[in-house]
C-alpha cells in the first residue's frame, strides 16, 4: 500500500515543482525586463547628457571668440576667426545629436521642454544661421565690406549665446513664466554669455600669440568673475525651488555625494584665477591650461546639475522612466547612437588633431 500511495502521489509532485518553476522563470524574466526598462532610459538619458556637455564646451568656445571679436582690432579679428574656421561649423553637429537623442528617446518631455522654449529656440537657431551668413559672406565681399560681416558674427553668436543662457535658466526653474522667472532666466543668459567668453578666450590664449594673446588673458580674467558670479547665482535658485532638491544638498549622508563638486570647482576657479594673473608665461608655457581648467569647471557645474534635477528629465514633472519611449524602440535606436557616437567623437578628434598649433590667416582659394 505505502509503494502505491508513493507512486499515486509522483504526478502530483511533478506538476508542483514544474510549477515553481516556471513561476521562478517569470519572475526572473520579469526583474529583467524591468532592468531592462530601467536601464536603457538611463543610458540615453547620460548620452544626451554627454552630447550637450560636449557642445556646451566645444560650441560655448567659438561662440565666445565670436562675441570677443567686438573688442578687437580688424587684423586681430580675422585672427580669431581663423583659430575657430576649421571647427566652428563642426561643434554644432553635438548640438543636433543632443535634441536629436531627445526627441527619439524622450518624446513626451521633447514636447513638454520645446513647448516652453519654443520663442527661445526659434532665437537661437536664427542667431545660428545668421552667424553661419556672416561667416561665409565676410569671406566673400569686398574688403570694404568685411566689417559689416564681422559685425553681424559678433551679433549672432550673441544672439545664440543669450538664447541658450535663458533656456537653460528657464530649466531650472521649471519653466516659470512669472516675472521673477523671466527676470532670472535673462540673468542667466547674461551670465552663460560671459561663460562662454570665457572659454573663448582661454581658447584664444592657446591658439594666439602677441598682442592678441595678452588681450585674451584679460578677457579670461574679467570673464571668470562673472562666471563665478553666474555658477553662485545657479547654486543658490537650485536648492530653493525644490524641497527634493534642497535635500539632497543639505541632507546626511545624501551631502557626502555632492560635496566634493563644489570643491573641487572651486579649487580650479582659484587656480585658474591665479594662472591668469601670471600669463603668458615665458615661452608660452602652459597656454593650453587655461581652456583644460575652464572644461573641468564646465564638467563638474554639468555634474551638479545632473546630481540635483536626477531622476527628473523635466524639473519636478517628469521623470527619465516615465519620459522615456517603449524599451524595444529604444533597443533599436540604441544601436544607432553607439555607430554614431564613436564615429562623432573620432571625428572630432581627428579635426583638432590636423589644426592644432596656433591660428594662421584663413585661406578661401
């Protein structure tokens, strides 16, 4: 009786363990699936991040020697031009993958940043093509006329500029319209305007020798103070328009994260600041260390940035996963961003690589 009960019993053992695991199948394929949902978001959401990043410094340098050519002289102008000719044009593809990334990526907060910032985009991208005219016209009409040309370079990478500086102040406050926000957004694009010149003429102290050479240290100089000015502007708005925020700031241990930011930034602007003073150095030594300083104070204010408003890809209304489009339409265009990328970046270097070395006179024969 007992071999019979055993036996009788076996099919019923069977199904329950084939049951187990295929409830153990599930769940494991479940939790891969939400990684899965979780981790590819994630990862266009630190492309686009790097995509901006690397225009911010890339285009911020050629649009402030753009908007320094107003304090020079004309040879000093065709100078700068020259030192930004070869890659201007080029920085800007950095710009096109970020929105591009975006908008495939993110559609739902594509439409919810672009509605808000459609006035200042559409400014930025007249200034953008209108600086693209200039650049090529001044090459092309009678001497007599460049001066009109360089002028309207100037005005359009001020234009870009400015544009650029109020969308990114409108950001991070949400997208307020009051008049408080609209008054904090122009000041921001003031002050993106000054860090942009700056980084242009860090630039311009690599690429420039001479009179034109000691005129860009005191453009670094008078440049970094109101950068320093704009990064305290931005550090204090942050914390007061979110709770979350203020936090993750102020909050133990969430603090030890981000504290070493701040130091560390403010260690470069010191250094820089006393860099500055000294140059140029005997020999020009050391000219490229004034931009490399200035690229790490721009990394390390992105990084602060991104710490605060993350997990938010719109500030306190939508997050990266809920922005973000269906995990097998980001799979494929994940394939398409990893080609391009290394194709961009390779590129890039490629192009500084050839031109490096200081600035000679642009030939257009």
């Amino acid at each position: 009786m007992g071999a019979k009960e055993i036996h009788k019993d076996q099919p019923h053992c069977l199904e329950s363990d084939i049951h187990r695991l295929l409830q153990q199948r599930n769940k494991r394929g479940r939790t891969m699936e939400h990684i899965l949902a979780n981790w590819l978001p994630y990862s266009f959401a630190f492309l686009m991040g790097l995509s901006m990043l690397i225009y911010a410094v890339l285009d911020g340098y050629d649009l402030g020697v753009g908007m320094l050519i107003d304090n020079a002289t004309s040879h000093e102008k065709d100078r700068m031009i020259a030192s930004i000719g070869p890659f201007w044009d080029a920085n800007e593809t950095w710009l096109i993958l970020g929105v591009g990334l975006l908008l495939v990526a993110f559609p739902m907060a594509h439409g919810v940043i672009l509605t808000n910032l459609y006035l200042p985009v559409a400014v930025m991208l007249f200034g953008l093509i209108f600086r693209g005219v200039a650049f090529d016209f001044r090459a092309k009409v009678p001497f007599q006329q460049k001066w009109r040309w360089k002028k309207k370079f100037f005005y359009g990478s001020l234009l870009t500029s400015l544009a650029q500086g109020y969308m990114l102040g409108s950001y991070i406050i949400g997208f307020d319209n009051s008049l408080s926000g609209i008054m904090f957004s122009c000041l921001i694009a003031i002050l993106l305007a000054s860090a942009y010149c700056l980084v242009g003429a860090c630039w311009l102290i690599m690429k420039c020798e001479g009179t034109l050479q000691e005129k860009a240290v005191k453009w670094a100089k008078y440049h970094l103070i109101n950068s320093v000015i704009g990064l305290a502007v931005i550090s204090l708005a942050t914390p007061l328009i979110s709770d979350r925020i203020y936090k993750k700031w102020f909050s133990f241990p969430e603090m030890l994260w981000l504290a070493p930011i701040p130091v560390l930034t403010g260690a470069l602007i010191v250094w820089l600041f006393v860099l500055l003073k000294r140059m140029p150095l005997h020999e020009d030594r050391l000219n490229w260390l004034p931009l490399v300083i200035t690229i790490g104070i721009y990394v390390l204010s992105f990084c602060g940035l991104a710490y605060s408003f993350f997990p938010y890809i719109v500030p306190e209304q939508m997050t990266i996963i809920e922005a973000a489009a269906a995990p097998d339409a980001l799979k494929i265009m994940l394939v398409g961003a990893l080609i391009v990328l290394p194709i961009l970046l390779s590129y890039t270097a490629l192009s500084y690589y050839i031109f490096r070395g200081k600035a000679s006179d642009l030939s257009y024969d």
